[in-house]
C-alpha cells in the first residue's frame, strides 16, 4: 500500500507541475524525460549483486558442498523493468539574477532488496547560474563520477565496481570559463553508504559531524574532456565501546579520480582511474579495518583499505552501435598491520576484470541492446595487512539483453 500511495503522490505532483507550466509559459518550462525499460540476464552462477541480481557486481566465491560440488556453480535467469524511469525538468523564472532550473527524477528500483520495485528519488536538485559561477543544491552525482563519461555498457550497475557510482546528498559550487570548470561540493549519504559494525548505513558520516568534501577540474572541447576530481571523507564506526566506554576514533581517507573522452565523429574512447581508501559508499570493493584495541575499554582505532580501479570504454556507430568495455579492480589492503575485523565489500578478493563487448540498435524512440559480460575474480585469504594472498579464480558469463522506449 505504502508503494501505491508514493506512486500515485509522485504521478499526481508531475502532473499538477505540467498543468501549472502550461498555464503561464513565462513562469515555467517543463519538459519531460525518461524510458520504459525491460532487461533479461543469464548468469552463468550465482552473483553478488542487488535488486534481485539486476545490479551485478562480481561473482560469488566457490561454496562446496558435503560432496565437494561448487553449490553457487548454479546458472540464473531473471527479467525486470524495474530500471524504467520518469524525469522533470523546471525552468523559472530569475532570482537574483541567476537562471533557475530543477530536476526530479524517480524509478522503481528502490532502496534495498526487500524494496524492489519501490519508487525511489535518483535526481532531485535545483540550480541556479550566474555567466561563470552556479550553485546547486540537492541530489545528484558526486564529483568523483562524470556522468559524461560514463561507460556506455547496458547493465544497470553502469560498470560498477570499475568507478564511484553514487548520488549523494550535496550542495555544490561551480565556476565555468573558456571550457573549463572547477567544482567544490559537501556532501552526506544517503542510498550509497559506508560499511560499519550495524552494517551499511549513514549513521557513520553522520555522527562524524564533518561531510565529504570533494573538488573536481575539467576541461571540455568539441573532441575531448578531461578531468581530476579528489575526494576527504571522514566516519565515526561508533560511539561507545563493547564496554560501554566513550569512543570518539574516525576513519579518515582520500580518494583522487582522473578520467578523459575522445570523440572523433562515430568513434569514441573512455579512460578511468581512481585511488583511495575506504570506497564502499561508490559501490566498490574496499573499506576499512580495525588497526589497534585497548584491551581496557576496547576504544578501537581504524585504518582504511585502499582500492585501485580503472575501466576503459569503446564504441563505434550511432543507429547500430559496437562498443567494448574493459575493467579492472584490485584490492591494496592496509598497508600496515591489522586485526581480523573488517568493514568492507569484497575483503576476500584480491581483484576483479570485467571483459564486455556489446552491440546496441537505435531507430527513433527505441532502444534494443545485446551484450556479454565476462567477470573473474580472484578470492583468497587476508594476511596481515588486509591484503589478498593464496587466490583462486572464479568467473560468470552475462548474456543481457534490453529494450528501452524513451520519451521527452
């Protein structure tokens, strides 16, 4: 019921805003946005993944049963259009002398498993622009992730665990001149949080008072954007101890970014890279672990798990479209000597490469896609230092396919 009521809310909020626009054109342009969305996926064993295995991440270790058979050996099959998604875009009227706009922009993939098929916000910011400066305020990307360069790969999971996927609460300044832009923003989690003793949430950054800080540089032309972008992010894993003593320990990390598109005429070229610690909040391998205890109180102090990824994406085509992704991740541990106890995604794996060629088909309005996705990680044990040692390979083979109507 609580699905139907968001629903309907939602439909009814972007129908009044339509009417209202279409009342008086001089107070507000809307235009609409979105597609209709159906995949179906083979996976060639059981995956770790979210939404039902609609977001895949990488496959699941080897499980033997009493007979030494690979029980997570098992294929999967599953359809869903719960990717499909309705956006608005406002444009009004000046305040103080700046351009306003906003975004709202909703699907139905919800925020968790057991929410599947809920309607949950991807966008929703306004922003306000000046010649040269703009602020926004909302929620969109974080600047670690350029949306413009985005692998074009037709999984939902928009090549994760390969970059730093995450929409993230911020309020974000922006300063534009002769092709470059400089950005600053601060942001809190909220649908992509870090990993902590009560499991994933945002209760970590929150009670650690300061938000993320993040700085981003690009430069943009007819054939090629380039750009850095750099990441301080600081969490608090708890505020009292096993023995009920005060603890005020932080895990503070960095994270650096670099990333550049060529285009020349059908043909186009995407490189990534990104370094840093404590990464679970972008969907990504890594976290951090326990460093020290004091055998008295049991204050804890923590070190992040550093993380290395990079893709690179090709395509080639505008109505019939041949493209080729490539990424790679590996987890570089500590550094430095730790206890067992770790808060992260993927601490038994050493690393992960991903293989994907794709052909997509575009006439008008619709969209239909086929690709293969081959993904190998490398499991193991950790040492001392967090990383991964005595590895053993397991892969899955994707076979995706995909519709997509789209509207404006």
């Amino acid at each position: 019921m609580r699905k139907i009521i968001v629903t309907v809310v939602f439909i009814l909020f972007v129908l009044i805003v339509k009417t209202f626009g279409q009342q008086d054109d001089k107070l507000l342009d809307v235009k609409f946005s979105g597609y209709v969305h159906w995949m179906a996926a083979y996976d060639s064993r059981q995956i770790v993944a979210v939404r039902e295995g609609h977001f895949f991440l990488y496959p699941k270790n080897i499980q033997k049963d009493a007979s030494g058979r690979d029980i997570n050996a098992t294929a999967n099959l599953n359809m869903a259009a719960i990717q499909s998604r309705a956006g608005i875009k406002v444009t009004g009227p000046s305040f103080l002398n700046a351009k306003t706009s906003a975004f709202l922009e909703a699907e139905f993939m919800g925020n968790s498993d057991a929410d599947v098929n809920g309607l949950r916000i991807r966008h929703a910011y306004l922003t306000m622009a000046w010649d040269k400066f703009e602020i926004t305020a909302g929620q969109t990307w974080n600047l670690l992730f350029n949306p413009e360069v985005a692998p074009q790969s037709t999984g939902s999971n928009g090549g994760s665990p390969f970059l730093a996927f995450a929409r993230n609460p911020q309020l974000k300044f922006g300063y534009n001149t002769a092709g470059f832009k400089f950005s600053a923003a601060l942001l809190s989690e909220r649908d992509y949080t870090s990993a902590g003793p009560n499991g994933n949430s945002s209760e970590y950054l929150r009670n650690a008072v300061l938000p993320i800080i993040q700085t981003s540089l690009s430069y943009k032309c007819e054939f090629l954007l380039a750009g850095a972008a750099a990441e301080v992010k600081q969490i608090k894993p708890a505020i009292k101890t096993s023995k009920n003593y005060f603890t005020d320990e932080k895990v503070n990390s960095f994270a650096i970014s670099g990333y550049s598109k060529f285009i020349i005429n059908k043909f186009s070229s995407t490189f990534f890279a990104i370094y840093g610690g404590n990464l679970t909040d972008f969907t990504m391998i890594g976290g951090y672990a326990v460093k020290s205890v004091d055998t008295l109180s049991m204050i804890k102090k923590y070190i992040p798990l550093k993380t290395f990824a990079c893709y690179a994406d090709f395509s080639y085509g505008k109505e019939i479209e041949l493209g080729l992704f490539a990424g790679y991740t590996k987890n570089l541990g500590a550094g430095e000597d730790i206890k067992n106890e770790i808060y992260a995604r993927g601490q038994d794996i050493k690393d992960v490469f991903r293989f994907a060629p794709r052909v997509q088909f575009l006439q008008g309005k619709i969209k239909s896609t086929l690709e293969l996705e081959m993904t190998f990680a490398d499991y193991g044990n950790n040492n001392s230092k967090g990383e991964v040692i005595d590895t053993h390979q397991v892969k899955n083979v994707r076979i995706m396919t995909s519709l997509y109507y789209y509207f404006n």
